[in-house]
C-alpha cells in the first residue's frame, strides 16, 4: 500500500493540533506521515510534535497557505515520498478518525483518480454538512452576489453519488497524487490566503484532465472559520484580491 503525507499549516493553532486525539493515532499508523508546518514558531507546538512523533518544521516568516504547504511537499519528498504516494492538505481544525483515513487509503489505492475530496460536516454528529464542494466562478458570478447568495456555487453534496466528479473542493482537505502535485507545482504562491484551491484544481483539470472525484462515505469535523465574511477584516481584502487573480487568469488562458 502506498504512503500517506498528511500536511497541516498551523497559524497559532496549537490547541486543534494538540487536543487532537485522532491525528496522535493516524500518525501512529506504518503507512501515513503527519507533518506540521508551524507558521508561528512556537515553542510548545514544536515540544508536541517531538514527544508525539510528528515531523515538525517552522518558519521565522509568516507565509501563505500555498506555500506552507509547498514546503511540507518538499520535506515529504526529503522523506521518501514515491511518485505512486499521496500528499494530502488538511486544515488544523480538521478531525479524521484513524479508521476514516485507513478507508480513504484503501479507497484511492483502488482507483484511476488522482485527486479526491471528502465529506465535510460541521458536527460530531455527522448531521450538518459543509459545502465544501463548488463549482467554478466566472465574472458572471457576481450576479450571485446581487441576489444575495454565496459568490461560487456549491453542489448539493447530498444529491451526489460517491465517485462523483466536481469542479473543485476546500482546501481544508485535499487528496493529491504526489506526482500530479509536482507536475503542477503545487499551489500558486501568489494567492495568499484564498483561492489556492480553486486554482489548483482548475489546473489539474485544464493542463492533465485530471478530475476532483468525491469520496462520499469517507467523512470528516471541520470546524471552519469563515474569516472573509466580515467585510471590514484583512481577510476579506484577501479573498477578493484572490478571487479577481482567479477570474483573470481562468478567463484570459494564463493558467500555468
């Protein structure tokens, strides 16, 4: 069976990483590598990880999402990453049992795809779920926002079939081929915050044909954020500058 990268960027998420029982036993596992990426540099994260076994690194500079998980992609391959493994980019408030990622194992070493997405829900309960599955904005987008609705569309993931294809999914967990991730050269560092994942699922499905394929009855806890709602934030400016670098690479073919 191949190995499993699971890559998670912490920004001053210590307690998520920390109070996380299940990642303690998913890292446990012979076949999965968890590495935390600390963008905070902090001193009891970094004391964490080397009593648990998690490979740790930090960074003096706070960067991005796409990059920190760029150079998580670089220390899985320093660790022997094989072109046939997996590179996964999970959020540090994402909660997976270890059962859960033995079944998404199982599944994507079973199949063509070389992408994949999972069933988020917002409770423990699994009755509320995240949608984290979209499709692709265009400029005429913004007439979504006019009408009062989110600006990219979501799939109603309780219509969807398992195995079924989307355009793109959060990026709170992602499921890579690690030579597809290197082939496209992993995320587009110039996005910071937002958008990364809509890139790159966009690229992969326009430069290798290669199809986001929903994984429905693998589930997850993803607590979410949702800083871009408050128009006033840092956060929002972000999302906008990401979305219009989006639009303008998408529509005028400068993809790379």
């Amino acid at each position: 069976m191949n190995h499993m990268y699971i890559s998670i960027v912490s920004h001053g998420n210590d307690d998520d990483i920390i109070d996380n029982f299940n990642l303690k036993e998913i890292n446990s596992l012979s076949n999965v590598t968890v590495i935390i990426r600390d963008n905070l540099s902090s001193q009891r994260l970094s004391e964490y990880c080397s009593t648990h076994g998690f490979e740790y690194n930090s960074s003096d500079l706070c960067l991005g999402f796409g990059s920190n998980n760029n150079i998580n992609f670089k220390v899985s391959r320093d660790l022997g990453m094989s072109h046939n493994d997996w590179f996964v980019v999970c959020n540090p408030d994402l909660n997976i049992s270890e059962s859960m990622i033995n079944n998404l194992l199982s599944r994507v070493n079973s199949q063509s795809g070389k992408i994949y997405s999972i069933n988020l829900f917002f409770d423990k309960e699994f009755s509320v779920m995240e949608y984290s599955l979209r499709k692709f904005p265009t400029f005429l987008s913004f007439f979504n926002v006019l009408k009062g609705r989110s600006f990219t569309d979501s799939y109603e993931k309780a219509e969807l079939q398992d195995g079924s294809i989307v355009d793109w999914a959060a990026g709170s967990f992602l499921v890579f081929n690690a030579d597809l991730y290197e082939n496209l050269g992993g995320f587009d560092e110039k996005y910071f915050m937002y958008f990364e994942d809509v890139d790159i699922c966009y690229r992969a499905k326009k430069i290798f044909f290669q199809d986001v394929v929903y994984l429905r009855n693998v589930v997850a806890i993803h607590q979410g954020g949702y800083k871009n709602r408050n128009i006033f934030s840092q956060h929002f400016r972000w999302y906008f500058i990401s979305l219009f670098r989006f639009l303008f690479k998408s529509t005028f073919g400068l993809m790379k």
